[in-house]
C-alpha cells in the first residue's frame, strides 16, 4: 500500500548521513545498501516494506546505475528533499572515494584487499538480514513462500537478473491483482 | 609524474593527467548523461557501449585503463558503476569532473525512479498496484535470499573456509535479531572478525 509522503518527518540530514554510511557496504560489487537501508528505515517502521521494495524494483528497470533507487527510498522518506538528499548521500563518499583509488589505485589496493576475502562472507549476511527483516514485515501465504524460494534459487543458480525477477513479479502480481480484483469478484 | 608513464605497469597512480583527452565540464555532463540513459544492467553489462564510447569514440582511455578502472571500482566501497564513472571524470578533469561524471551518470535513471514513485503515490487506492507491490516484494526478497547464496559460494571457497565463512555470513543475522543489535554494529565486527578467522591469504579463488 503506498502511503502520502506529507506525513513522514525523516529528516534530510538523517537521509544523507545513513544513505552516504550505507553506499560504504556496496563493496565488492554486493549490495549491502539494502540491508542498512532495510535495517535503519523498514525494520524501524518508518518506510513500509512494500515502498523499499517497489523503488528497488523500479531501480532495476531504469538505465544507468542501479542505485538510482535510492531517489525513490528518498521520496518515500522525505520526499523531494529526500530523495534530492539520498543521490547526494550516494554522491559524496563515492566522489571522494573514486578520486582517492584513481590517484593512489595500486597503494590503495592493498588495504582494500585485506578485506575483500571477508566481504563476500559480510555482504551475504547483510543481504541475508536484509531478506529475513523482509519477510517478517510482509504477510506470505503458504504458496508464496515456495515463490520467494524458486525466486532464490533461481537468482542463485540460473543467475537471474534483478530485471527479469521483478518484472516476472510484477506481471504474477498483476495478474493476480487483476484476476483477483476485477474479473472474479465482479462475477461472483 | 612524467607524461606517459601513468598507467603503466607498477605506477601508483592512475590519476588525471596531461595525455587524457581534455573534456570540459560541460563535455563530461554530456557524456556521462548519455551514458547513463543508454546503458542498462549496471556496468558490467554496459561495458562494451563504455567500450565504444570512451576507448574506439572518444578515446579518453585505453581499452587495458578501462579494465584497469572497472576493476578499481569494483574493490572500493561505493557503487561500481557510479565509482567507474566517477575515475574516469577525475581522470578527464580531477575531482570536480568526478563529481559531474558520477551526478550526470545518475541523474537520467534516478529521475526516471523520481517520476515512477510519484505516480505509483498518485495511485495508491488501486488494488492492482497493491497486488503488483506485494508480487514485487516477494520477488526481492527472493532476490535478496538468492543473492546472499550467490556472494557466500561466490570464490570457489574450500569446505574449510565455507564453514568458517558460516559463521561469519550466519552471525550477522543472528546478532541483529536475536540478540537485537544493529546491522551496522554486527557488519563491521563480522568485517574485522572475519579477516581475523580466515586469515588473509588463504581464501583464493580456484579462477
């Protein structure tokens, strides 16, 4: 159910403090973005789990960096501000960290590196997180957890694009939704 | 930094510099603009339009700097396409070039997610776009459960250190809703931790 945004009172300060805090965990290419996000705004009741999910989907069909949700996490939170303030949280540590590793790259490799063996094991528990505070924020029916299941594995073996399991979702929901809220209920 | 030695083999810097083809701002706003309303699937599935655009086009980089780049951005913590973007801007024009690289980049598909958001808000009384929203949140979480399996085998790991990265992967989790502590808190310690229990140096990619 998407709500008014006029009556969120998430600060803009908060919004690009968390969301700048938060592009530090896409390292390695995993999005642990989401689990801060997740973990900060959805599981504290403050953005529905519906909203988060809805600007990712979106995000995934739009060109250019996938992280351009972040503007409609903004939105949801803030609105104009919010999102205004999300692209420049996203924008400052990556500037700077961009203009860092491209002048002193091979120096700063090796720090990374120390790291880079552990952050897969971190991000997929970030990601893991992120998915379990999901889910206990949304009513699944029975039959819907075999889809989140087949979603996943999927995703974890055929590696399926985010693209292709949104858009999938999207047209199972609208089916649904029109099977559902049009056809069978005006007949019956 | 002598003129023609950067980016070569051993240099520490792969820093802006006088051989770079000399954009202006203005230049790399459109460029990267452009880029970034063409290209989809983030930027590995954009690299041969980079390829074409940067390297055979414009040739603001090599083909082996682009590598060189796409590499560098996907180690450091920050969005890789935006970061990619980003390197070359500061390469173009330093860091102010950064900064209207990576804007500009973002700028064509966060206001595409602006202008979705808005109008699903507008609609939000329709049944069909609440069916759709809870589909799609089925589906991302899915996604989140999938991806986490597929970054955890990601590196072709021995047995050895899958189990010791269970405990890393699973501890997170755990500390977040068991002993109720914050995400942030569990990710940095499992990060310094982690490094600890798998020793750096042992965990090598079989490819």
């Amino acid at each position: 159910m998407i709500e008014s945004t006029e009556s969120l009172s998430v600060g803009v300060v908060e919004v690009v403090s968390v969301i700048a805090f938060s592009t530090l965990f896409s390292l390695g290419g995993g999005n642990g973005q989401l689990a801060i996000i997740q973990d900060h705004w959805v599981a504290a009741g403050v953005l529905s789990p519906a909203l988060f999910a809805w600007a990712y989907a979106i995000g995934n069909f739009v060109p250019g960096p996938k992280v351009s949700f972040v503007a409609g996490v903004g939105y949801f939170l803030a609105g104009f501000p919010g999102a205004f303030a999300c692209l420049i949280g996203v924008a400052i540590p990556t500037a700077i960290g961009a203009s860092l590793a491209a002048h002193w790259y091979e120096r700063m490799r090796g720090y990374v590196e120390i790291f880079l063996p552990v952050s897969g094991f971190v991000i997929a528990g970030m990601m893991l997180t992120a998915g379990i505070g999901l889910a206990v924020h949304v009513e699944i029916a029975h039959w819907e957890v075999l889809f989140v299941f087949a979603v996943a594995g999927l995703v974890w073996l055929r590696r399926w694009d985010p693209a292709l399991v949104v858009g999938l979702a999207a047209v199972i929901g609208s089916l649904r939704g029109f099977v559902l809220d049009s056809w069978v209920l005006s007949i019956f | 930094m002598q003129e023609g030695q950067e980016g070569s083999p051993g240099d520490e810097t792969i820093g802006p510099r006088e051989t770079c083809a000399r954009l202006s701002l203005f230049q790399i706003f459109k460029l990267f603009f452009r880029l970034g309303s063409v290209c989809f699937g983030g930027m590995w599935a954009a690299m041969d339009r980079l390829e074409r655009e940067l390297v055979d086009k414009r040739k603001i980089i090599t083909s082996e700097e682009q590598k060189s780049l796409m590499l560098a951005a996907a180690i450091i913590p920050a969005p890789k396409f935006l970061a990619f973007a980003a390197m070359v801007g500061y390469r173009i024009h330093g860091f102010g070039g950064a900064v209207v690289a990576l804007i500009s980049i973002l700028f064509p598909g966060a206001s595409l997610v602006l202008i979705a958001c808005v109008l699903s808000t507008q609609a939000a009384d329709s049944a069909l776009l609440n069916a759709v929203q809870h589909s799609v949140g089925l589906g991302v979480i899915g996604l989140l459960l999938g991806n986490a399996a597929r970054m955890f085998f990601a590196g072709n790991h021995s047995i050895s250190i899958l189990i010791r990265g269970l405990f890393i992967t699973a501890g997170i989790p755990v500390f977040v809703y068991l002993v109720q502590g914050p995400l942030i808190v569990a990710a940095c310690l499992s990060l310094i931790c982690g490094t600890f229990i798998l020793r750096v140096g042992e965990v090598i990619p079989n490819d």
